[in-house]
C-alpha cells in the first residue's frame, strides 16, 4: 500500500547529509507516496526546491521560519516569489510565530508572518503554519488573512482546535500523539474530523514512539497513524488513506492528481 503522505518533512537538515539520496530512494517502498519538504528560509527553501526535483513523489514549500525572522534581508519577499515559480513548490512554509524560543522580536515574526500571508494570497498558495505557545496572535493574525492551509505539529487545546477548523484550515499531527505526557494532543487527535487531519514527521525531529529521539523519517508514520487509529477506532490503513487524499487536496489540487 502507498499510502503515507508526510506532510511536513526537513530533507534539506543536515542530519541526512551522509545518506539523504539512499535513504529518500528507499521511502516509495516503504509505502511512502508524497513529502512536502518546507523551507526555513531563503538558502534553505532553494535547496529544498532542488530536492524536489530529484524525487517524482516530493514536494517543495518555500518560507521564512520565525526563528529566522529577524537575520532575513527586506528582499526576502522578492526572492521567495521567484521560488514560488517553480512548478514543484506547492505550499509557503514554514512560516508563523514561536514565543516558546523568542529568537526573533515578537514584532518582526509578526510582520514576517503577514507578508508571507499576503504573498501567498497573490500566489494562491496555501500555508504551512508554526505556531508554539503563540495561539492567540495565530489565530488572530488567520482570522485576518482566511489563508488555506495546515497548522503542522497542532499544540493547541479543543478550543483552539475548533477555531482552526471554523477557518477551514487542515491540523498537522506527527510523533508527538505517541508521547506518554501527550494528553493535550490526544484529545485533539480525537475531535479532530478526518477530512480536517494532516499526518506529518517534521524530521529529522519527532519521531515517534517506539523510536523517540532516533532521527527521524517518513517510513515511521505508520506509528503515529496506529495511535490516531486507536484513539479514532478505525484501522490505520483509513488513517493513512484519509491523509494522504487530504494532503493531496491541499496541496496537489488537480495539478498532480
Ligand atoms: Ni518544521
């Protein structure tokens, strides 16, 4: 069966430099049919563009993550369009607001993330979005916007759940739901509707139990998609399909179907 679609992925990270080509060959037989490879900021949306290319069944989204805010240069948004060109790129992301790290002034991952907001609308793309400890300003700053998109590895509670999904914007959930303290995502695991539910790794990060604090990479979504199975009473193949099509909606439209 193929069908793990990894929504949210980092092959770019150096942490596949001494086996990212063998490895990425290896993931269509490990049932692996789609990767969204997301940038973090200019060098490293370009590189993930170029990935792209080499794989049939890997996606590029170009952005600028917060934590890059405040060390991007004001033509950001003039070379981010130029990379948005590119048939393969499919999504802007990763971009948004971490209050968790602050690495970036609040006011510049603010402004960084409505520019890119704005772009993707020009473009009509939709967006990847990093949210950490910064629900509030998120969910303000989209209900401005109205972007189509997925908040990846969701951390919010029901409540923020449910204004995610009045935006009709897709959730993200990846290791994380298979972590033993993971209450909060758990029970967003299961109020989220199926055809609102993205199944992600964010690897080389997160991989999930029983492999937690290996690296990571897309042939481990089974793991997660066993515990949303569980949590959600269907069988993991459902899990992988609904996800799969829903990420394929989201991001392929009828360009790749
Ligand atoms: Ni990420």
């Amino acid at each position: 069966m193929n069908n793990i679609f990894d929504s949210h992925a980092h092959y770019t990270d150096s942490a596949f430099d001494n086996d990212r080509h063998p490895l990425l060959a290896s993931l269509p037989k490990a049932g692996v049919c789609g990767i969204i490879n997301c940038g973090t900021d200019i060098k490293d949306s370009k590189e993930s563009v170029l990935l792209s290319h080499k794989y049939d069944f890997m996606y590029a989204a170009a952005g600028i993550h917060p934590h890059e805010a405040s060390k991007t240069k004001n033509c950001y948004l003039a070379q981010l369009s130029e990379l948005l060109a590119d048939k393969k790129v499919v999504a802007i992301g990763e971009i948004g607001l971490d209050y968790h790290y602050d690495f970036s002034p609040r006011e510049v991952q603010k402004r960084l993330f409505d520019e890119q907001l704005r772009l993707a609308k020009k473009f009509s793309l939709p967006v990847i979005i990093h949210n950490r400890k910064a629900h509030a300003d998120t969910l303000e700053i989209l209900k401005e916007h109205k972007p189509a998109g997925v908040l990846h590895c969701f951390s919010g509670s029901v409540e923020v759940l449910k204004e995610v999904l009045d935006l009709n914007m897709y959730i993200g959930l990846g290791g994380a739901v298979t972590f033993k303290n993971a209450k909060k995502v758990l029970a967003v695991a299961f109020a989220v509707p199926l055809d609102r539910l993205l199944i992600e790794t964010d690897c080389p990060y997160m991989a999930p139990e029983p492999h937690r604090g290996e690296r990571c990479n897309s042939s481990l979504i089974p793991f997660t998609a066993a515990k949303i199975a569980e949590i959600k009473n269907i069988s993991v193949d459902e899990v992988l399909s609904v996800t799969a099509r829903n990420a394929q909606r989201l991001f392929l439209q009828e360009r790749y179907i």
